[in-house]
C-alpha cells in the first residue's frame, strides 16, 4: 500500500465523530480548515485524498452520494481481527 502522509486524519475523525448522520466533504474542510478552506484547492484534494485513504483503511464509509461517517469501532474492530470475523 502507498505511504501517504495523514496530516488532517485526526481532524477528519473528529469531523465525523461530532455529527449527527453521514456529512459531506464541505462540511468536513468548514470543520477542520479556517475559513477560507473552501477556496485552497490544494487543501480541498488533500483532504479528499485523505478521506479515500481511511476509507480504504475501514476507518470511515462512503454512503449515497458523496456523504462520508465514521465506521462504528464494533465494526472496524470486526474487520481488523481475523480470528472474530463475523458475517452479517
């Protein structure tokens, strides 16, 4: 796997910690990034490259759309060990 050099990833989990249901990437770069993050097109994309590689890490879900949240510990936990796999 790539190295990547995760640098807004606690950010990023706090983000999706604190909300309610499934949040999108503006949401996400307004709570981590200063106000003017929106309009830094190189913060934009390492944020979003950020989100696809803790997705592929099983930390966090893509839903419908473009709607990111966190993975429930339950389930990364399952993934994780091998020995307590569990389908469902």
């Amino acid at each position: 796997m790539a190295k990547i050099k995760l640098r807004y990833r606690n950010e990023i989990l706090e983000a999706l910690a604190k909300a309610s249901g499934p949040i999108s990437l503006r949401v996400i770069l307004r709570s981590i990034g200063s106000e003017d993050a929106g309009r830094n097109p190189s913060f934009e994309r390492s944020v979003a490259k950020e989100l696809r590689f803790l997705i592929k890490l099983k930390e966090v879900e893509k839903g419908q759309g473009s709607l990111y949240r966190i993975r429930s510990e339950e389930h990364t936990s399952e993934l994780q060990s091998r020995l307590h796999l569990v389908c469902r």
